[in-house]
C-alpha cells in the first residue's frame, strides 16, 4: 500500500494575501478555486491552468524566509511566456536553452518567492 498518493496542494508563504491574489490571477492568470476567512487570515486556493494541482496562498508567519521554492510550472512558449511576465513587470532572468532541455526560466513573485517556468 502506498501511503502517500499524490500532491493535491502546494502552499506559497505570503506576507499580504490580497496583494498576492492580484498578482497570481491578474498576472500569472491563475483561477480562483476558494477564498474564504479562516482564523489566521484567508483560505485561497488558486489553480494554474488545467492541472490538479492546488496552490495556496498562505499568510506567512513573520519569521518566514522567502527564497527558493522552485515550483515548477509549465507553459507552451517559454520565449512568448518570458516577454508576456517581464513586460507585466514582473521580476524575470533569462530563458535558459540548453541542449535536450526544454525551455525555461525563474521568475520571482512580489514576496520573492521563485519560481520557474518551463516548456512542456
């Protein structure tokens, strides 16, 4: 028997919810699955695309670091995809191609959370 059966959510810290949500579904086009009150702020669950994977914005305790999550999530177009984020504003490196690996870059959130973006 195998205990664990997938991943249905992943969490992101955030220190302010409502910044976040805008920038995850105004930029990034991610949908909104559930907002709701709970004791220590809001329930978010947002969906990137098609997947089923969840992510949720979690607020963040104050001694949180942010840095390197490295979700990575996909797109069909790396190059169209970079352009789209870096003229958003958001904070892009470079699209790396490298031989026999797809297309992909990091991006990084308004909490500086990052993330990469890669071509499927």
């Amino acid at each position: 028997m195998s205990v664990i059966t997938g991943i249905r959510t992943v969490s992101v810290p955030v220190s302010d919810q409502e910044q976040a949500l805008r920038f995850y579904v105004d930029t990034l086009g991610f949908t909104v699955l559930r907002d709701g009150p709970i004791p220590t702020g809001r329930w978010i669950e947002l969906a990137p695309g098609s997947d089923d994977v969840v992510v949720t914005l979690d607020q963040a305790a104050p001694d949180v670091t942010r840095g390197s999550i490295m979700i990575r999530f996909t797109t069909d177009d790396a190059t169209a995809a970079h352009a789209a984020l870096t003229e958003a504003g958001v904070d892009t490196d470079e699209v790396l191609a490298w031989p026999g690996v797809p297309p992909m870059f990091a991006f990084r959130d308004p909490d500086g959370n990052v993330f990469s973006l890669t071509e499927s």
